[in-house]
C-alpha cells in the first residue's frame, strides 16, 4: 500500500533524525538545559503508564411516531466497565510499550420486543431483546522513536477521514496499524492501514468493515493526513483515505477564533469532503462534495451558533460502519444527535444555543438546545448498480426529501470531593422527516422521539 511506504519511510527519516538529535544533545546539552524529545525524556514502561476504570450507566429509550415494522419503540438500560491501560515506553534511543484494554456491557432492562438501542447485542432468538452480559477485550504493541509512535492492533483511530465511535454504552474499535508524529512543532501528522472492525455492542474481534449508509463491505481502509496549529487563533487540515474498491476521500477544514474583547469571541469552522468511487466501485458510481460552515460566537456564559451544511452529488455523505457500529468519521456540523442531514443534494441549516453556568455560580453545570433543517434531498439519480439504488428496490433516499431535528442536553459534572469528574447527562431528541425523505415513504419512519440518560465515572487506578 501506498500509505504504508509513506508511513514507513517517515519512521526511518524520523528515527535517522532523532539519533542525531540525542547523540548532540549527550554531547552538548543536559535535559534541564535544552528541550529534548519524549521519547529521550521517557521514565519507563510503568513509571509512565495509566490504568483506568470508566463506569458508563446508559439508559436509551426511542419512540417512533411511525414506523414500517411492529416495534414502536426501543427501550434499554445497561451499565458498562472500560478498563484502560497504557504503557509507557521503555528507555533508550527506540521506546516500547504496549496498551490493553478491557469492556463489559451487563444488562438492566432490555424486554421482549424492545431491544435494538445497540446498546446491547440482540439475544439470537429474539433481535428484539438484548443479550444478558457481553465483553471484548484487546490491545495493541507500540514503539516510539524522538516524537513519532508506530502502533500495532486493536486502537481507537481519530481521523476525520477513519474514526471509530463511542456514542453507546461502549467504545468500538479496529485493528491495524497506526504512525503518529509530532516531530515538526505544531504539526501533528498521522497515518494507518486497517482491516478489521469491533462494534460497541459486539464481542467479535474480526469484524467488517464497511459503510453507514451503502453498507458495503471493503477489506482494508488506509488513510494519512496532517493538522497544523498557526497559533492559539488558527489552525487547518487535510486528509486522505483510501476504502479498497470503495472510494477515495479526501478532506481539508479551517478552524479560527476572533476576540473581541476577553469575553466575546467569534469562531469560525469550515469541514469539506470529497469522496469519489474507485477500482471496482462496489459502492457504484460515487461523486460527492460536501461541506459544512460555523459561526459561533460566545458572550461571557452564552454561546450562539449558525451552521450550514450542504451535500452535493447524487449519493449521501457515507462515511466508516466499524464491526456494525457507526464510526465518527463525520467532521460536519449538521451531524447530530440522530440526523446527519447528508441526503443526496441536502441543504440544512443549524441554529445552537449553549450556556455554561460556571459564571452564573453553578460549575459544572451546562445547558444545550439546537434545532436543524433539512431540504431538498433527492436520491433518485443514483447509480441503480450501487449500493444506494436499486432496481428492485429502488433508491434509498427519494426526491423532495425534508427533515428537522431538536435537540436538548443537559449536563452536570462534579467539580470536587471523592466523587470528582462523576457526570450526570439528558439528551433529548425529536425527529421529523416528510414522506419522501426516504424512498420508501410509508415503509420507513418519518420521526420519532428519544431520550439518552448517561452517567460516567471515571476513576485513575494507577
């Protein structure tokens, strides 16, 4: 692969580099003295590890207000265990170190014809109830060398272009190879080459991968881009991913922050993706442009925020479905509770309001209320050889498609005592599309209502 040369050789520059720099910095400078590298700064494989314990209670309730099948609503409650441990790496020119980890899902409530949250695997008789307990367990091998790391295993990618996701009870994850580096100051560059995926409610360490949307199947996902800080104000990226016979993607995003004065402050994001078909093309014929703007500007405790996002081409904005479980490889601002307004040719529209009641004498406390607006979606020229048309079934998005979204949270996190960084968290949802916002009309939902109630407790054991 492609990538992986590039990775490679990165490592071999970086490691050329970095023996230099210690050699010179032996001879001519002590620690205190001069900045030296993490990896020459490092304290040992345990000296510098962490062993973490997270609780997660997640109770998940989703009412549809219509529905194709029997189940009108979903209703689960389950608690999860994630045991963390990272290691340190050993001392000396090149650092080793290893990380592992380990996640229980038990169940509290998931009855007869209520299951599917995914929080919980479905019982195999029954896909509408959860299984009683379920668990994974995995880790990966690392080096380090100056301030670039090489990682081998089951790992938890952050790139726009391949994430994983962590928005149920547990975390999913992939397995392969990861290159992460920081040798340049302000620069993070990173790189990897998967092929296989765990879904959040899954104990199968050799999943598919494939896509949200199209559900297609690929076999290995490479990806490698970079992030560079100008300074505290402004910052940018772009990206690249490769999905074998899939497509290739691309992406690129601006961030930037104005002050007004020490408590006003205008922000400003732009995310664009470009994602185009590729060797065989098992998705079908894909070329679509997609990008999203937002404007928010924060008063003292008040934040106020516009967001426009538009998807251009006649497929949706698919992105990474890890193991069966939806990847977070979705860097757009209408992306949201339920709804991630990527219908082919979709126009949406964001308004967001959010308080932080530190200043207001209540810290830890914090509000959020937004509400987004769909329009013109049309799927209807889709490729009826893809995975987003069909010509027995016909196109998965149908033409004049509209759709709105509220959402409403509320989170408290304790600031001090024996019960620090426990939080408390409500998301409330509210979903509504027209009937042709799905080719299937009156045989898919057309909204429905949810309410998520989270609590986390985060320990360090070691």
């Amino acid at each position: 692969m492609q990538v992986m040369k590039w990775s490679v050789m990165a490592l071999a520059i970086a490691a050329a580099t970095s023996q230099m720099a210690y050699a010179d910095e032996q001879d001519d400078a002590t620690p205190a003295e001069e900045n030296i590298s993490s990896q020459a700064a490092s304290n040992g494989f345990i000296e510098d590890a962490d062993l973490t314990l997270l609780n997660r209670n997640f109770a998940f309730y989703r009412n549809f207000n219509h529905g194709a099948d029997d189940q009108n609503y979903r209703n689960e409650w389950a608690h999860g265990f994630m045991t963390t441990f990272t290691s340190g790496f050993t001392q000396g020119v090149i650092g080793f170190g290893a990380d592992a980890f380990g996640q229980v899902g038990l169940k509290l409530n998931s009855g007869e014809g209520t299951g599917g949250t995914g929080l919980l695997p479905v019982d195999g008789s029954n896909p509408e109830k959860g299984q009683d307990e379920y668990g994974l367990a995995g880790g990966a091998v690392k080096a380090r060398v100056s301030e670039t790391v090489l990682a081998f295993g089951q790992q938890r990618p952050e790139s726009p272009v391949f994430a994983t996701g962590d928005s149920r009870l547990l975390p999913s994850w992939a397995t392969g190879t990861t290159l992460a580096s920081d040798e340049i100051t302000d620069l993070h560059i990173q790189g990897g080459h998967f092929y296989s995926g765990s879904g959040s409610a899954s104990t199968n360490q050799d999943g598919e991968l494939s896509t949200v949307y199209g559900g297609t199947d690929f076999n290995t996902a490479d990806y490698i881009g970079g992030d560079y800080t100008f300074n505290d104000n402004l910052s940018m990226g772009l990206h690249a991913s490769k999905y074998e016979d899939l497509w290739n993607q691309y992406y690129a995003d601006l961030y930037h922050t104005f002050s007004f004065s020490d408590d006003v402050s205008l922000s400003t994001s732009l995310n664009y993706y470009n994602t185009q078909d590729t060797g065989d093309a098992n998705g079908g014929e894909i070329s679509n442009n997609t990008y999203s703007a937002a404007f928010a500007l924060a008063v003292g405790a008040q934040t106020f925020t516009l967001a426009h996002q538009r998807v251009n081409g006649d497929t949706p904005f698919d992105y990474l479905n890890a193991g069966g479980s939806d990847g977070n490889s979705i860097w757009l601002a209408n992306s949201v509770q339920y709804s991630d307004f990527n219908a082919p040719g979709e126009k949406s529209y964001q308004a967001r309001y959010d308080l932080d009641m530190t200043t207001l004498g209540v810290p830890g406390l914090s509000f959020m209320a937004r509400y987004i607006t769909g329009s013109g979606g049309n799927g209807t020229d889709a490729d009826v050889n893809g995975a987003y048309n069909s010509v027995v079934d016909g196109p998965l998005y149908g033409h004049g498609g509209d759709e709105w979204e509220r959402d409403l949270e509320v989170k408290y996190v304790v600031q001090e005592g024996a019960a620090k960084d426990l939080s408390f968290r409500v998301r409330q949802a509210t979903w509504r599309s027209n009937n042709s916002y799905f080719s299937g009309g009156e045989d898919f939902s057309t909204g429905l209502d949810e309410v998520r109630i989270i609590t986390e407790y985060p320990l360090d054991i070691l």
